[in-house]
C-alpha cells in the first residue's frame, strides 16, 4: 500500500522531468528524495527554481552536474541512509571534479555548516525555506567556495511557484498548503528543521488544484504538517480562510475531483472538517490520525495535548459523522519511560480504533528535541523492538479484519494505472484510501476513470475485485 507519509518504497527515489526537452538546457541536475510526502513535494518546487535557473532533470546522476539530496531528519536510520547515500557519490565526484553535490531538507536544517565539515564532498548545504536561493548559491558553489543558507522563514509558502510534476502517474497529485508546525510533540524534530507554521494563499491552492484538474488530474491531497490548523487571512477581504473553508473551496473545483488531506493532529480537526466531509461526495472518507501512544502519561510526555479518552472521544465522533470512513495512525513504541502497562494501552487503543492501517516505528532520540533535553531514552533496543513487534502484529490482525468487513461491498474506484503484477489488472483506491486490483476485463477503461468495483477477495494489504457492469 502506498504510504503517503513514509512510503518506504520511495526512499531515494530520483526523478525527472521529461516534459520539457532536456537538450534545451545547458546543465543537468538530478535530485533524490527521502522522508515525508513534503519533501517529496518540496523538491518539485526545487526543480521549478532550477529549470528558471537553466538546469534540466535527469535520472542518471552520472550525468549531472549537480546532484541534490533532499534529505529527512526524523528518525536516526534516516539520516543514516542519507549519510551512506553521500558516499556513493564520492567516486562520482572523483571522475568529475566539478560536480556539485547539495544537502537540502530537513538534515541541512538541523546540520547546518557542521555539515560541510563532516562530509566533505558537499558543496551546498541549503534548508527547507531558501529554496528560491538555490541559483545564486549554485553560482557561489561554481567559484569553488561551499555555499550555505539555512535560515528559516516566518512568511515563505512557495505560493507563486508552479511545482514540476515530476514521475507523475498524471491522475494524483499532491498540493502543499501549509509549511512548519507548531505543536512541539516532544519527540520531534520538525518544528526546528521546517519552523514556524503558516498557511498558504487559499486562492493559490485553489488555483493550483484547479490547473491540474484541467490537466486530468483526478485527485489532489492538501499537505502540510498539521493541516487542520490552517489558517489564512484572506487581507483584500478581511476575513479568515479556516481548513474547513478551504477543504469545500478545494471540492467544489469539480465532483469529479478527489480530494485528500494529510496529515491530521487530534487535537485540532474539527467538527467543521467532519461535517465538510460528509457534504462532499468527492471529500474522501479517510482520515490519517496519529495516535502515538494510547496511554495518558506518555502522550504527555509527548506534548501531544490529549488524552487517551479524548482520543477515543475523536474517533467515535468520526465514526458518528462518517460511518464509513478509514482511519490511520502513527505510532511510536518505547518512548521514555514507557512501561508494560503503557504499551498495554497502546495496544487497546489501535483495538477500539480499529485502524486501517498504521505506520508505526519505535522510539529514536533526535539532538535539541524537548524530549532529548528532558528525558532519559531509557527502554533498552530489545525491549523497543518487541513491543513494535507486538504493535506490527496487531495491527496485521486489525488490517486483515478491516479488509475482511469490505468482502461483498462495491466502490468506487478511482483507476491509477496497471496493477504492480498484472498489465491485465487495474490498480485504483476507494474514498477510505484501499488499494483494490481488478481484472480489466472487456471494458474500455483507462487511468483515471471512476469504476464501481465488487470486492471479491483480500489480503491485509490489498483488496481483490471484480468490475460491476
Ligand atoms: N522517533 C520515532 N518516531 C518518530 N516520529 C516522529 N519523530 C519520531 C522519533 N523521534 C514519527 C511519529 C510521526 C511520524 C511522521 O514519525 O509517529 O507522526
Ligand atoms: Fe518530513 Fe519530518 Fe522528515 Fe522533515 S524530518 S522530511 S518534515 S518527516
């Protein structure tokens, strides 16, 4: 299933851009993603600054003379990965002297110019909100000099760039509507690699979603870190775009359009965004909630602002509002200090949720994180490691089961492409964000046709169908 916060799948992936002729420019680049689905989105905002800077895409980094890794700092082993990526660069850099190799994202954040002393092949070090100074910097990189800016912004959304779509299946599309967070969970790096959060122009949102509609894309999924605490003030009009608001101005470009959101906090989703929800046909039924932990405690601990009751409280009022919505968590295990019956609680919690599905992690200290100042990371590896064992476990018990309730049901599916195994069968996602892979059969559909589709069989993972006529 794709994962569109983590997809484990797409760690690392390059793209390019093969829309426009890359003959047509003088230097090449290619870029490199890890981390969250804004990054992803990020560096198609990066490869729109580079193209107006005279630099097309390629996929080949031997062929580059600029290699760009957009990096992510949530969990030690990614920064890990990044690190020994950086390596496999270096024989390049050897045969090509003047390649320019580039740290973006949210390790150049954290890391700033220690960076360029401890791996010494970079030459740009640049974090998520100095994008727009990228061909300057390259330039003072070009002179042999290592260029760095770091610095953070309390106004920068990217509103007026037009982001590349790059590897594009041309149906799905992801829109950035918000950058930073100001939560401060304990846990988390973010709000020191990405800042302060603001809200993006609605209007530009909207314009954005509706260009790619035109385009045929058939569905669009706002992001940010907590998109439920969007907030916009529309100044020429002197009033205040809430999620809500921007959610139905989203859905009404057309019926035909998708709309999908990502990612929710708890405390912050409201009865305004359910009941929107519920209006639109093309809102679709899913919800990624992160949980992190089900015991009151430690979701202090964590700063997470709720309890385990209000939770359970939020999920049975999106039960209430929409009988048939998915709904996903996040969910660290082993967080400090966490005991047996804490992680009981975790377990209880994911049972009377009854997620979809999780993405789900143990515990890893981040340097400067309030709960790295404050608390000791006290619960040995072993331990972490089989309480998240003991989570992936139930929740392949909660996936299976959930897949099973849908045994006879029929949606409708939006068709994304040919399924991974089969150019026979068709891949697509219902409104809760299930994969369904069905036989094409005689019909002549095509990617992006909606088709009503009968569940027949299912694994954890996947649902099986079979096309309605
Ligand atoms: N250790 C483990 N998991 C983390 N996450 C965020 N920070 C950490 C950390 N230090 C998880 C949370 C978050 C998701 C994106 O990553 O569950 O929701
Ligand atoms: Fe995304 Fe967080 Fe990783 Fe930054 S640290 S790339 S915001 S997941």
């Amino acid at each position: 299933m794709q994962d569109k916060i983590h997809d484990e799948a797409r760690q690392g992936e390059a793209f390019a851009s093969f829309a426009n002729d890359p003959n047509a420019y003088k230097k090449k680049f290619y870029i490199e993603s890890y981390g969250c689905q804004m990054n992803f989105s990020d560096s198609e905002i990066v490869a729109s600054i580079l193209n107006g800077a005279g630099f097309g895409a390629t996929r080949n980094f031997e062929d580059a003379d600029l290699v760009l890794l957009n990096t992510c700092s949530i969990r030690e082993k990614a920064e890990q990965t990044v690190r020994k990526r950086l390596t496999e660069f270096r024989k390049t850099k050897e045969r090509n002297p003047g390649l320019l190799v580039g740290v973006l994202g949210c390790m150049a954040e954290r890391l700033k110019a220690k960076l360029l002393e401890e791996e010494k092949l970079v030459d740009l070090v640049v974090g998520p909100d100095a994008y727009r100074t990228l061909p300057a910097l390259i330039e003072e990189a070009e002179t042999g000099q290592k260029a760095v800016n770091v610095l953070l912004s309390r106004d920068e959304t990217y509103a007026d760039i037009a982001p590349v779509r790059l590897d594009s299946n041309g149906i799905t599309a992801f829109v950035s509507i918000m950058r930073g967070c100001n939560n401060m969970c304990s846990f988390c790096v973010v709000p020191f690699t990405r800042g302060r959060e603001r809200s993006r122009d609605a209007y530009s949102i909207v314009g954005e979603c509706t260009h790619l509609y035109r385009k045929g894309f058939k569905e669009v999924t706002l992001l940010g870190q907590n998109v439920d605490s969007y907030n916009w003030h529309d100044e020429k009009a002197d009033s205040t775009i809430s999620f809500a608001k921007l959610l139905s101005m989203v859905a009404e470009i057309a019926p035909d359009l998708r709309v999908r959101f990502s990612t929710s906090h708890p405390k912050d989703i409201t009865d305004e965004v359910l009941h929107a929800m519920a209006t639109y046909h093309n809102i679709c039924k899913y919800i990624h909630l992160p949980v992190q932990s089900g015991s009151t405690r430690i979701l202090q601990l964590m700063n997470r602002t709720y309890t385990r009751e209000w939770y359970m409280a939020k999920v049975n009022r999106i039960r209430a509002l929409l009988p048939e919505c998915g709904i996903s968590a996040d969910i660290i295990a082993g967080f400090c200090t966490e005991t047996e019956e804490d992680h009981q609680d975790t377990l209880s919690i994911m049972e009377h949720s009854k997620y979809d599905m999780s993405y789900m992690f143990f515990y890893s200290e981040r340097p400067g994180t309030l709960a790295a100042r404050r608390y000791a990371d006290d619960i040995p590896e072993e331990i972490k490691k089989r309480r998240l064992q003991e989570i992936v476990l139930l929740q392949n018990k909660l996936s299976l089961e959930s897949n099973q309730r849908d045994l006879g049901k029929t949606f409708e599916v939006l068709i994304e492409g040919d399924s991974k195994k089969s150019v026979g069968d068709w891949m697509g996602r219902n409104s809760q964000n299930k994969v369904i892979v069905f036989p094409k059969e005689q019909y002549p559909l095509k990617k992006g046709d909606y088709v009503q589709v009968q569940v027949t069989d299912c694994t954890k993972a996947t649902l099986l169908g079979k096309i309605m006529a």
